[in-house]
C-alpha cells in the first residue's frame, strides 16, 4: 500500500482545523474547542494514530490553527463567566465585524496562556510537524474591516494591535523553544513587514508566509481571455518584485474554490481542452516560481466543481484521460521539484531567480532562470499563455551547451499536442539574447510551461 499523498509526491498534508467547532459550515475556523479533537472524524486516539501513520509514510502533518477569534456561541467561551472573560470588553476591540465572532483580548495574560498552552498541545501530544495560522492580518489591525469610528486606536494612537503582536511572537518563540523542528506559518494578507523574520530581528518570528498577492493576481491573469493577457502582463510578473521580502508558500487553498469562485480548473476559459491546457500551464509555472507550494485537494486532478465540505471530491473524474493527464502533471512536477536543486535550494535567495524574458507581453510569454547553489544547477522556464505556439524562439541562457527538455506540459502523457522542440534537445549558439552571449532556439507550445534543463555531461563554459 502506498499513501495518495506520497504516490504524487508531496512532502506534507495541511488539515483544515481539526480543534471541535459546532457549525459544520464554518470548516473549523469558528472553533470552540481549542483543546480537542473534533468527534468528526473519530477520537483523539485516532487522530494521533492517523498522525502517526502519516510519520510512518514519510508524510508531515501541518494543522490549521484559530487563535483569532471564537464563534459568540453561549455553549463557548462568550462571557464565560458572566462578563468578558476570553474577549475584549468593548465591542470596538472584542467583535469581528465580518464574520460575527469575538476577538481573544491578547492583553490577558490568563488568555495568552489558554492559547500557547493549545498550541503547544497540538504539537507536543499529537507529534504535528506544524501549524498554519488563521487570518493572522486581523489580528495585527484594530481597524481591519472597520469603517472610521468603529474600531479603537492603540496606546499610542495606531491602528496597529500592540498586544497581538506581542502574542504572535511570544508564540513563535515558545514553539521554537519547545518543538524546534516544527514551522508555523502565518495565514496574512497585508504588507506588514517582516512576517517571516526572526523576531530578534524585529520580526514577528514565523517560518513562512502566506503569498496572497501571487496567488491573486496569476489567478486574476489565469481567468482572462489569452487575447487580453497581453494588457496584464504586469498580473504574472510584479511578484517578483517582492518575492523575496517573505519566506513565502504559493497558496492555492480552500478560499480559491469556494463562495462562487468554482474551480480552478472553472476559472480556466476557452474550450475544454484549452482549460486544461491553461491549468497545466499555470500549475507548471506555480511549480517553477520560487516559494513553496500548496495545491488544495482536488486541484490535483483538476476537480471540476468548486469544494462542498458536505460531499467528497468526484473522484470518478479519474476515468477521464484528461483529468488523469493533470494528475500525472503533478506527480512528475512534485518529482522534479525534489530532483532540481535549481528548483528548491534557493527558493527565499534573490540569486536564486532572474528574469530572461520579462518583458514580452505581445505573446504574453516569459522566460526565466532558476539556480542552485552550484553553479552547474541552472533551470530554463518558459511559460506561453497564448494559444499560439511560438516557433523558433530565442532565449538566452546562462552556460553554452546542449539543452534538455524535462518537462513540457503539452506532452500527450499529460492530455496535450505533444509540441515541442524536436528530440527534446537545443544547442548553444553564440548568439546574444536577453543580456546573455549565448542563447538556444526552441519551439514553445501554445498554453505551456516547458523546463529546460542543461546536459551535466557538457563541461561548464559561462556563457554570461
């Protein structure tokens, strides 16, 4: 028997949160009970056996975690003791505006306690390698989704809320002191610096960051029409500008296929082929820019209606030789991944990226490098989100040699037109592009991401 998980190559399952919650609509994230398993999915005993087993398989376990807010349910911490026991008193500090809940008062030290003391449960008696926590950004801003007057400034007359700050690094202190090998992530949204840094640099003291910008705004260019990507250009690239300011995750989570967005696969135009053709495309191009990467269950094999917690995914889709070509996709990028240190071993290094080809917006095509810490681990991606393809393209590339496709997302194993640079292969001319000296001449296929990747077996001449 081989783990799901594991056979597409995955390193890690993100639970949505498994702390008890009444309401089955909120997912979790309105829990109540921050100290139990929720009886959903069996008993806390089967919950640490699951973890366990998922150990067993080489699997981390990362668990949603909710130190926000609380659901106003009398059967849960609102008034608790008669008055304003968990929350802040005045509805201005103490009410969440958006989703009707209450907001712990991180004053308290009583309250800091009842929270760190839950965190450190999850991850000390059910052994989880990690914890992903929610809507961080509401936390850190009194006047998040308040209108002037609503909402209390702080003690020296900011929007910022000193005390959940205070808490969100005493929190990833205490878990770095106790679980030094587990990560925490932050769920956050604005551009609150140094999320991600180290909280004796001034930081806040999480490991990653969630990247809400890419995700929303390649999303914003994926849903176009190809004929008015041209016009976004700016949607696929600015990332960039900012990449390395985080340790960032690329997130494609629950939010993205849910409340009428459909899914990923829906969000995709054209016809039917060219909606796979772009969600291969795009889910190439996730995998190649730097950050690491969460796909929500289903994108996978590219489920075709968006999420509902009440029924499971329609796994029959599997029977379709398209569905079947994405799952391949994404086993072989996940192996890829792991196999190209250009891929991953500089994933939060800035010298771990550089533009080719940025600027093309008339064919709506981009071209880049990815390295490694060795000179040798160079990486060439192209991605054309057009559904023409683009015949005898020149790119300049930073090492004279031979070239070698790894992975094309048009292939025919994947449900594509099996386009692409004849044999797979491109040599070096001497020839500038693209600031480089040399460059190599490929055929790149419509609605594609291709990875090119330098034969170690020719000896290394700087082509810069």
């Amino acid at each position: 028997y081989r783990p799901y998980v594991k056979d597409l190559g995955f390193t890690h399952i993100e639970l949505l949160p498994i702390t008890e919650y009444p309401l089955d609509e909120s997912w979790g994230y309105q829990p109540t009970g921050l100290y139990a398993a929720t009886s959903r999915h069996g008993s806390a005993a089967d919950f640490r056996r699951f973890v366990t087993a998922c150990h067993a398989a080489g699997i981390g376990v990362i668990a949603d975690w909710v130190p926000a807010h609380f659901p106003s349910d009398a059967h849960g911490l609102a008034r608790f003791d008669g008055g304003a026991l968990y929350e802040y008193a005045d509805p201005r500090e103490g009410k969440h505006p958006d989703w009707n809940t209450l907001i712990y008062d991180f004053k308290k030290p009583q309250v800091r306690n009842f929270l760190l003391g839950s965190a450190l449960y999850w991850l000390e008696y059910f052994d989880l390698d990690g914890l992903r926590v929610d809507a961080v950004a509401s936390m850190l801003y009194r006047d998040y989704s308040r209108r002037q007057g609503e909402w209390l400034p702080n003690e020296h007359g900011g929007k910022e809320n000193l005390e959940a700050i205070s808490f969100l690094r005493q929190l990833n202190e205490l878990v770095g002191k106790h679980r030094p090998n587990a990560i925490v992530i932050a769920e956050e949204s604005t551009a609150f610096p140094q999320v991600s840094h180290p909280t004796y640099l001034g930081g806040l003291g999480f490991h990653y960051k969630w990247n809400m910008g890419w995700m929303n705004d390649c999303l914003r260019y994926m849903s176009r029409e190809p004929i008015h990507r041209r016009y976004h250009h700016n949607e696929l690239t600015f990332n960039i500008s900012y990449a390395y300011s985080e340790n960032f995750i690329l997130p494609i989570s629950h939010d993205e296929v849910v409340h009428g967005k459909g899914s990923l696969l829906g969000r995709m135009p054209g016809t039917r082929q060219q909606k796979f053709s772009n969600l291969r495309a795009y889910l190439g191009f996730m995998f190649a820019h730097p950050g690491k990467k969460l796909l929500f269950m289903g994108s996978e094999f590219a489920q075709e209606r968006e999420w509902n917690h009440s029924t499971e995914l329609d796994w029959n889709l599997l029977d379709d030789a398209l569905h079947r070509g994405v799952q391949r996709l994404v086993r072989d990028l996940n192996a890829l991944l792991r196999a190209s240190p250009a891929l991953h071993q500089l994933d939060h290094d800035r010298t771990g990226f550089e533009w080719l080809d940025v600027d093309n917006h008339q064919q709506s095509l981009i071209a880049f490098c990815r390295r490694g810490k060795s000179p040798d681990a160079v990486l060439i991606v192209i991605c054309n989100f057009t559904p023409a393809a683009r015949e005898g393209y020149r790119v300049g590339v930073p090492l004279a040699g031979v070239y070698e496709e790894c992975l094309n997302t048009d292939s025919e194993y994947y449900g594509g037109t099996n386009i692409g640079t004849p044999l797979g292969l491109a040599h070096t001319e001497k020839k500038p592009a693209h600031g480089k000296t040399h460059s190599i001449v490929v055929r790149v296929p419509p609605l594609a991401t291709i990875f090119l990747t330098r034969k170690t077996t020719v000896i290394s001449q700087p082509a810069e």
